[in-house]
C-alpha cells in the first residue's frame, strides 16, 4: 500500500523559511516521479516542483524558481521541500504526490494533476504579511 505523508507545515511571516517533508511508503521510492503541488483559497491546485530521481530531472514552477529546492533522502523514502523568502501569496495547502510514469517528463507532469497516482492529504502553509 502506498502512503504519502506530508508534515512542515505551519504559520510563518514573509521572508521566512519552512521545509516540508514528505514520507512516503509501500513502494520503491526510485521507480516514482514526485511532486508537490499547492491549492490557495479559491484557486486551482497547481504544480510546485517536481522531481524524478532517476534521471536526476527537476521541474520548478516560474513563481517560486530561486525560492523553493526540492531534494530527497532515498534511504528514508522521503521528499522536501524548502522553501525560502516566502510570500503571502505562498499560501495554500501544500500536497505530495507520486506517479510511476516514466515517459513524460517532470514539467509535464507538474502540469497534470490527473496524471498522479497517489496523493497525501496536505500540509498547511500560511505565510502572513
């Protein structure tokens, strides 16, 4: 059984700094792409930053590009997420997800929520001003 799940979250004022962590399970952690993906108030879920460790691809949306770093500790079978000079509109409830798709590559599958085999349940972020 596959489980993700995502702690790190919190309230943090703008400029600051929070690492999500994303655990997951029940499966080989090298044969996945993962994501993190965000949904603010009112909006649609939406890629964060992707990654595949097997060929060492990343994918980072425009809005957080030299801000947020995804890496990953495959012995522990865990994803982060830092996320640096964090602003208001960072806000949103913050989603690991993981797919075994292999021949699209990570900005595609940032790009498709659909495309996604299992998701955690999310992680708070609120970034105040």
């Amino acid at each position: 059984e596959v489980q993700l799940v995502e702690s790190g979250g919190g309230l943090v004022q703008a400029g600051g700094s929070l690492r999500l962590s994303c655990a997951a399970s029940g499966f080989t952690f090298d044969d996945y792409a993962i994501g993190w993906f965000r949904q603010a108030p009112g909006k649609e879920r939406e890629g964060v930053s992707c990654a595949r460790s097997s060929d060492n691809s990343t994918y980072y949306a425009d809005s957080v590009k030299g801000r947020f770093t995804i890496s990953s500790d495959n012995a522990k079978n865990t994803v982060y997420l830092q996320m640096n000079s964090l602003k208001p509109e960072d806000t949103a409830v913050y989603y690991c997800a993981v797919t075994t798709r292999d021949r699209e590559g990570v900005g595609f599958l940032c790009h498709w929520i659909e495309g996604m085999d299992y998701w955690g349940k999310g992680t708070l972020v609120t970034v105040s001003s």
